[in-house]
C-alpha cells in the first residue's frame, strides 16, 4: 500500500510539474523590412531640386516596455540618397543627379503600438540613425542644340562631400498581425556638401513592408 501510494504521489507531481513550467514568451521580436520611396534634399536655397528613387532594406528588433504597447528597439539598414536638378533657358537644359548607397545604425527607436482590433495595430514611432554612403556616384548632362554632353564622378572623388550623416526618423505604422506596412520619413542633420549655396540636408520618405518572427 505505501509503494502504490509514493507511486500516486510522484506521478501527481511529475504532471503538476509539467503543467506548471512552461517557456515564458520573449520581449523581442525580429523584423525584415524592404521600402521603395523618392530620395530629395531639402532646406537650401538652390531651385529645381526633385526627387530621385529610393530603396531601404532593413533588419530591427523591438523590446517590449510594460504591458501597454510602448517598445524601444534597434535596427541595421542598407539604403540610398541623393537629389536631381534640372535647369533649362535659352534652348539650354543643365541636369545633375547624385545617388548615395549607405549602411545605416538606428541608434534608438521608440514606438507605442495601440489596439485598434485583435489583429490591427497602428504604431506610431519616431528614432535617431548615423548613416555613411559608402558607394554612389553623380552625374551632369548639358545638353544644346540637340547635342548633349555627360560627365559623372564617383563621391570618393567628389571633393568637400560629406559621406557622414546623422537624423531623425517618424512614421505610423501599421501591423496586421505579423505583418507591416510602415510609411516613415527620414531628414538628416548635416548637409552633404561644404557649399555656400546649398544649405540643406537629405529629405527621404519611404514605405516599407516587414514582417516580424
């Protein structure tokens, strides 16, 4: 009788055990990210400045802070920037265009992801990144008379350029799910060139699609 009895006993604590260890969820989750979107150049007083294409692909991780939805979370990213300018008078058209392709660290993002059903989330965020373009190149066209002329240099030949840029980034997500569709802007802090006339920084919009694992 007492060996069924320490047979019962460690059998009902053998499944009291596995019933109550159990793997705690993580407060990380991992997200794949590629966007397309236009490059620009903003706050300077040259005109004609327009937009070029622009492609991110990028790999992040938020933390979970509380229960509430609020998160904070880091990213490594491969993207381009640059601008185009487009003159013309007198039957003469001038155009410059430069394309940037960059490594870039998000230093610190912060977000709130807020329930607006069981499976849709908007998430609000904003952060701080430090980029350097390590290829690109530009290139001028002049064109007159129905003859044109192009001269292009690759930026580690481009005297008094500013490879280095640090900024800021925002946008409203929204997650279906695991999945992500993040519109974000992104503005930098320093101008790529030591130009007197050109007194501005990268303006970039973006929208991306992720999905988190």
């Amino acid at each position: 009788v007492m060996l069924c009895m320490a047979v019962n006993a460690q059998i009902v604590t053998s499944r009291s055990v596995s019933t109550v260890e159990h793997k705690a969820p993580s407060n990380t989750q991992w997200i794949l990210r590629l966007g397309v979107g236009t490059n620009n150049f903003a706050g300077t007083d040259i005109d004609e400045i327009g937009s070029k294409f622009g492609y991110n692909f990028a790999v992040d991780f938020n933390k979970t802070i509380g229960a509430q939805g609020a998160y904070w979370g880091m990213g490594l990213e491969l993207g381009s920037r640059g601008y185009k300018i487009s003159e013309e008078y007198d039957g003469e058209k001038d155009e410059f265009s430069a394309t940037a392709h960059n490594i870039q660290w998000d230093a610190f993002n912060f977000g709130w992801k807020i329930n607006l059903t069981d499976d849709f989330k908007l998430d609000p965020h904003l952060g701080l990144f430090a980029s350097y373009d390590y290829a690109g190149k530009a290139k001028e066209t002049y064109e007159y008379d129905g003859e044109s002329e192009s001269e292009s240099i690759k930026i580690g030949d481009w005297e008094d350029y500013n490879r280095f840029d640090v900024g800021m980034t925002v946008g409203v997500g929204l997650w279906y799910k695991q999945f992500n569709l993040d519109p974000r802007y992104q503005r930098g802090f320093i101008c790529p060139f030591d130009y007197d006339e050109a007194k501005g920084a990268t303006s970039n919009f973006m929208v991306r699609l992720g999905v988190a694992f």
